[in-house]
C-alpha cells in the first residue's frame, strides 16, 4: 500500500446527513490513529465506515484533536473507555477540558440549550493518564509515522494541525473552514469564545508555509488545490468579520442585528447551491452561532457598541 493511501477520510453521517463531519484514518505499522473522532452520535457510523476499511476500534492506537468541540472530539471519553489503551493528543490548553469536560459542557449548553444530547450525545472524561498535552511544534513519531503539529489559534485558542509528512497531507480542523462536498462556498466558522482574526491569519499563514499536497477540512473532506483554498478562506474571513462589524453599528436589538446577518449569509448560500445544501451548512455550522462569536470578538475589541 502506497503512503497516501494509509490516509483515509470517512464520514460519520451526522445526525443521518452525509458530508457533515468526517474523521481522519492514518495507518501506520501499528495500528490506527483517528485525527478528531466526531461526537457520539457519530461512533456507531464510525464503527461501520472503519470496517469497510477492513478496522475496528481495537484497532485504534490513540487519537488527534484538532480541538475539543464536540463536534470533533466528543466521542474521545467513550472510545478511551472501552479500549482503555488508546492515547489522545490535544493542545495543552485544551487538555484540561478533555479530562474534565464540565465547563465545556456548560459552555456548549448556552449555545445549543436544549439540544444539545440529541446533537451530540454523552461526553465522557478522559483519564489524564491517556492525555497527551501539545504545544505545537511537536513531530510526533505514530509507530515509525512522522505527523508534525503546528499551533494554529484563531477559531478557538486551543486549535492544532497536523501534517503527515509522508503524503503531505494536512488535517486542519476547522482552521481551514467549512466546504461541502463539490459546493462552491467556504464558509468561515465563528463560533464563541475565541474567535481572534490576527490570530486566524497567522495560523492560515504557518499551514501555508508547510506546502501541503492536500487539505483534510472537518467539514467536509479532501482539499487538493490548498493554497488556492486557503487564500478564499481569508477573504471570506475578511469579509464576514466586516459584515458584522457593520451589523453592530446599526440600530435595533442584538437579535434583531443577528437575524440581519443570518438573512444575509444564508441568502449567500442559497444563491450558490440549493436549499437542501444549503441548510447542510447549518448544521456543519449554526449562521448564529458565526454572528455570536464575530460580534463577540469586535466587542472585546472595543470597535463596537
């Protein structure tokens, strides 16, 4: 088997909705290594996807977050708890949320209230012993595999990459935003707390100087023409980080403000691709959810009222 093809990519049918969420599959002489393993609503498509492939969760040597939102790293405590084994790497500011996810979960819950088991199901802590604190800069060695981390803040203070530095391929979470599947449109995701656009930047700009041969976006799949991608992505950034701050300076209500920005992007969307897609796009990433954290930052900014 040739090095590219130890990488795999295999969808987790979010919520019965394929191209939502994916996982990374690194093979290595080993066993497997998962880059973000999705929440638990996912895992039992996982488990189907890593057998097509011929693998199972036994399989797994441990597991890469990007970051710890649920969406990508949910499911960590689970599959740590049934193949006790497994390790899991995640930047150290993330690391302490990881083996008590209490405050994530309080944090989640102001975004996604009640809805938020039914999104993303049970999150269990992961024994420190299993953890795995990064900073960045590390090159890791996965069973004779060498995977290289970059710190890459911007869309949350505690983000990573990782480059495989066989295939030169390049798992950057949501750093490198949001495209589904053959749609046209990139999406920057902005959630709370801590969006930061200097910051963005930058990490766009030291994914940049790896040269990878191809991006891996959580949502959704393969990038082959990176730096092309990755130029959209920091004017669409740009851009919806001007629109809000507009947005603020107008009168009415906050909500009033945000319904002005969702009306706006999602009209965006639904010009470029049809409805069904389009609202592929809510659930990759709530339009509310990118006006709370945008507004959230120019706020902290002090540009805003």
């Amino acid at each position: 088997m040739s090095e590219q093809a130890d990488v795999e990519f295999v969808d987790l049918d979010f919520l019965g909705q394929p191209g939502v969420i994916g996982t990374g599959v690194l093979r290595t002489r080993g066993g497997v290594w998962l880059i973000d393993p999705g929440p638990s609503t996912g895992l039992a498509a996982l488990q189907k996807k890593l057998a097509t492939l011929g693998l199972s969760l036994a399989d797994v040597r441990g597991l890469l977050l990007t970051h710890i939102h649920l969406d990508h790293a949910g499911a960590s405590g689970i599959i740590v708890r049934q193949h006790p084994s497994v390790r899991v790497f995640v930047h150290e500011r993330g690391a302490p949320h990881v083996v008590d996810p209490s405050r994530l979960l309080e944090s989640a819950g102001r975004l996604y209230a009640g809805d938020l088991e039914r999104l993303w199901g049970e999150v269990a802590p992961v024994p420190a012993a299993n953890v795995q604190a990064l900073k960045g800069g590390e090159r890791l060695d996965l069973d004779g595999r060498s995977v290289e981390v970059t710190y890459t803040p911007g869309h949350a203070s505690h983000h990573v990459a990782y480059l495989d530095s066989h295939s030169g391929f390049t798992f950057v979470g949501d750093t490198g935003g949001v495209r589904l599947g053959p749609a046209p449109h990139l999406l920057p995701p902005t959630p709370p707390p801590d969006i930061d656009l200097p910051s963005w930047n930058r990490s766009i700009a030291g994914i940049r100087q790896w040269k990878p041969t191809r991006l891996y976006i959580t949502h959704f799949g393969a990038v082959d023409e990176p730096l092309t991608h990755l130029e959209e992505l920091e004017r669409r950034l740009s851009s919806f980080a001007d629109l809000v701050r507009a947005l603020l300076q107008e009168p009415g209500s906050d909500e009033e403000r945000m319904s002005r920005f969702v009306e706006r992007a999602a009209g965006e969307l639904r010009r470029t691709m049809p409805e069904e897609e389009a609202s592929r796009y809510q659930l990759a990433v709530p339009l509310q959810h990118c006006w709370l954290g945008l507004a959230r930052y120019w706020r902290k900014k002090g540009g805003s009222p």
